[in-house]
C-alpha cells in the first residue's frame, strides 16, 4: 500500500518548492537506507531495484551509459565508466554549499536552460538542519536553499511519483548511490510506461552515512555548541571542519577525534557494505575525495557531459593529480576493520602518537586520486569484511567483480565475490 506523503511548504510558502516530508517510520526491512521506493505505489519493486538485494551492476552501467566499466582499465574498475576526470572549482563559490556549490548549480542551470521540468534534492528539514528532507523545484532560484550536506537517509526515490503526477516528465535528480541504484532501476519501466520523457541524475559520491540521530551524538562530543555547527566535512587533508553559525571555524585532525566513545552501531551495516563509493550509475559525480582540495568531477556519458557544458563559463578546471603512496594506511585499515568485524579490540596508536601523527599524515599521506583509491579500497575491503561476517548468505549476491579487483592487492579473501562473468 502506498504511502500518502504531505507536501509542505516550510521555508517560504511564496515560492514553488515542494517539500515532502515522510513523519511515518519506514517498512522495517534488513539492510535498507529508505531511499524511497518502498514508499512508491508498488514498494515490491525493491526486489529488483535495491543495491542491497540482488544488484546487477554489469546491467546497470550497460543501461546508463551504454556499456560496463572497462575491466582492463585500472582507472575505471576504481571509479567507474567515465569520458573524463576533472579537479574543479566554481570560480564565485556559493553561499551554504557544502564545497563551492557545483552539484545545485548544475541543477539550477538545467532549470533555467530549460533542459528539464523540475529537480528532485533535499533539504534541511523544518526542525533539523541536518535531517535531509526530499522536495521537487520548478524555480532555479531555489537550489540555494538546499545546498550543502545533511547526515542521514531521505527517500529521495518516492518523489518520483508526483512529480510524474504534476506533469514534469524531464527530470533530474541529485542523489547517492543507494538512491541512484534504485533511480535507474525504475527509470527504465516508467520511461517504457510512458510516463517518463528524460532522467538526468548528479550524483555525488558518499561514505560513513548515519542516522541524524546518530550523527546529533558525534555532534555533541566534537563541540560543547552542537546547536552552533552548521557544516562539517571529512577533508581530505585528514581533518574534520566544522563551521559555526557565528562565523567561527574548527578544525580536528582525524586521529584526535573521539571514535572510541561512539556506540558500535553508529555507522549502519548498509553504509558499512555499500560497494558504489563514487556513484557509478550517475551521468556526472561530483565528489571532493580525488579533488586534493577542490571538487572532483567524474563525467561518465554524453548527458552528464551535456549537464557540465552549461556550467563551462562558471567553471575553474584542471587535471587531477595523484601523489603519495595508499598501500601502508589501506593494509592498516583493513587489519583493524578485519578485528572490528569479529568482535575483537582495534589496534590503537598510543595518545603521545596522535598530534605527531595528525601533523604528518596531511603531508605524507596519499593525495589526490590516490587517496581517492585508498578510500575505495578501504570501502572495498569493509564492504566484503562485514558482509562475510554479519550476512554471509547476502554477500555473494551483494558483492560485484570489481569489488575483489580492488582489493587485490592486499591480504584478504574474495571467495564471496561475484566471479566477472565477461572474463571468458
Ligand atoms: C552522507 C554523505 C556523505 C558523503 N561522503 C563523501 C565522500 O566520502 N567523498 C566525496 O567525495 N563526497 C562525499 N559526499 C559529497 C560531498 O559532501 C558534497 O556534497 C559534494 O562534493 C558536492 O558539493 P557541492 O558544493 O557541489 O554541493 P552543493 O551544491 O552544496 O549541493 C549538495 C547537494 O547534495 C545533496 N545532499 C545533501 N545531503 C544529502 C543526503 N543526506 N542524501 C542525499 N543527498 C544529499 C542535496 O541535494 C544537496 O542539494 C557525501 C555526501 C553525503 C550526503
Ligand atoms: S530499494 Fe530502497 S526502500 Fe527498498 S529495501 Fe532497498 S533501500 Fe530500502
Ligand atoms: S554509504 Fe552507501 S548505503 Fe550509506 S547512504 Fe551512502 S550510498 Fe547509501
């Protein structure tokens, strides 16, 4: 049974932003981030539709972009089918976007250029800054209001259905991984239907997701103004940042942050077993963690080189660049998340360590797309660990071949990876 979803108004009842907040749970299933499409009128479709169920990733990169990830390139088994790479920046960054506001704009742009109907993002709710709240935007003037990041999981996917009902018949959507899953999923039936014209999809890459309310808990053991913070981002100069609504800045190297104290559920096993880091279903990511500093742009097919070229004139662009070496931390990691997975204390450096190390690691650490391969593999070796672990019988049907490529390098088994079925 579909659920009703109220439409509000929240922000500013003059303007046509549709916002659609969700107050009822969930269906309690295993291993789902709410990405909206057991709210649709026919939540069965999970089935087939869900990155956690039964992902067929070969398939979906063949419908998205015309063809699977090249398994003889080393750059696309990391980061997906892609035309090109980029290092980039806005030239005028934007007020309240998490970086310089790349991923709204392109949005706004396919707005005003007419391009598509509307655009379904998320934004803050009415009483959480940080709860995301799914809504539909006719008026590119909007996207301001929903830049930047919220922790947590929004069903973005079940606003697919009135925005179909309003008419809009292109769309785009901004989106995660698990919700881009599921977006391509059904992009195909409801374009057969005839009920949808066009889907643009900017996707942004995603990792360490949590619950709002588990992100409120790690909140409060960063600041003694939790209420004060309204951005924070995991830099890939090994620092959080957090900003305050005052206009002050904090900074805290990753090793001084208080990880120990958080509950051992904090991080959801979905989060911790997601295979799609840099959203590999999208027409364009638009990521930080291969951006050494800037944005990072990953363009995969010719509609998300249509979206970027309206943005050309605004842009800054160069090259990425990748410096440092990945091996020791990933084989560090994969060791401590190896012992997390069977219940067994973490190997913890000694506290006279940490400030040393926080100095250094920003400058012998990876850089560049190679922390961005340190990142994936990492994510790689988490994904198979916990899912051997905690749901053996799911992780060969949750795991795809480029999985174990990625981990090949280092100490751990593949048996329960998917075999690449094109290898003959
Ligand atoms: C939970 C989470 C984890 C992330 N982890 C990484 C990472 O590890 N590496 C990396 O390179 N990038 C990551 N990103 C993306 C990154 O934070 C930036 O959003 C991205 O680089 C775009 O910056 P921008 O200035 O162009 O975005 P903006 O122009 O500010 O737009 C951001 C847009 O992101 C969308 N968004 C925000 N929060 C959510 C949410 N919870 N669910 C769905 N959509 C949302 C909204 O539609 C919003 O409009 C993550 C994003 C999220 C939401
Ligand atoms: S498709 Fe979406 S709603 Fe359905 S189980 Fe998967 S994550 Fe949950
Ligand atoms: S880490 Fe993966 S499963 Fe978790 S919210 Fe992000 S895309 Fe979804």
């Amino acid at each position: 049974m579909a659920e009703t979803i109220a439409p509000t108004d929240h922000l500013n009842a003059t303007i046509p932003i549709q916002w659609y907040e969700f107050n009822d749970a969930a269906p309690a299933r295993s291993l789902c981030t709410d990405c909206g499409v057991s709210r649709t009128e026919e939540p069965s479709r999970c089935a087939s539709a869900c990155q956690f169920i039964k992902p067929d990733y070969d398939r979906a990169e063949i419908t998205a972009h015309g063809r699977r990830r090249d398994a003889e390139n080393p750059e696309e088994v990391y980061f997906g089918v892609h035309k090109q790479m980029y290092t980039a920046r806005l030239s005028q960054p934007k007020a309240g976007a998490q970086w310089t506001g790349i991923t709204t704009t392109l949005a706004e742009q396919l707005l005003r250029e007419d391009v598509v109907d509307a655009v379904i993002a998320v934004g803050p709710a009415t009483d959480d800054f940080w709860k995301p709240v799914p809504c539909v935007i006719t008026d590119p003037d909007q996207l301001a209001q929903v830049r930047g990041m919220r922790m947590g999981y929004a069903p973005v996917v079940a606003c697919i259905e009135p925005a179909l009902a309003s008419g809009y018949r292109r769309l785009a959507v901004v989106a995660i991984p698990c919700q881009v899953y599921a977006l391509r999923a059904l992009e195909t039936e409801l374009k057969a239907s005839g009920k949808l014209d066009e889907l643009l999809v900017i996707g942004t890459p995603c990792s360490d997701n949590t619950y709002t309310e588990h992100f409120h808990e790690f909140l409060n053991l960063l600041t003694d103004t939790p209420e004060d913070v309204n951005y924070l981002e995991f830099c890939t100069d090994y620092h959080v940042e957090m900003r305050f609504k005052q206009g002050g800045v904090k900074r805290i190297p990753f090793l001084s942050l208080p990880l120990s104290n958080l509950r051992s559920d904090f991080f959801p096993m979905t989060c911790r077993t997601c295979v799609d880091y840099t959203n590999s279903l999208a027409d364009i990511t638009v990521g930080y963690m291969g951006g050494d500093g800037q944005q990072w742009l990953i363009v995969r097919n010719k509609n998300g080189e249509h979206i970027l070229s309206l943005l050309q004139d605004q842009l800054v662009l160069t090259a990425p660049r990748a410096a440092g070496k990945r091996r020791g931390s990933v084989a560090g990691f994969i060791e401590n998340t190896r012992r997390a997975a069977g219940g067994l204390p973490l190997r913890k450096m000694p506290n006279f360590m940490r400030p040393i190390m926080g100095k250094l690691m920003p400058k012998l650490g990876p850089k560049g797309l190679e922390f961005a391969r340190a990142r994936i593999e990492m994510k790689a070796a988490e994904a198979i660990l916990h899912l051997e672990q905690k749901h053996p019988k799911r992780a060969r049907h949750m795991l795809p071949w480029f999985i174990g490529r990625q981990v090949s390098g280092y100490a751990i088994s593949t048996a329960s990876v998917q075999q690449d079925r094109h290898v003959k």
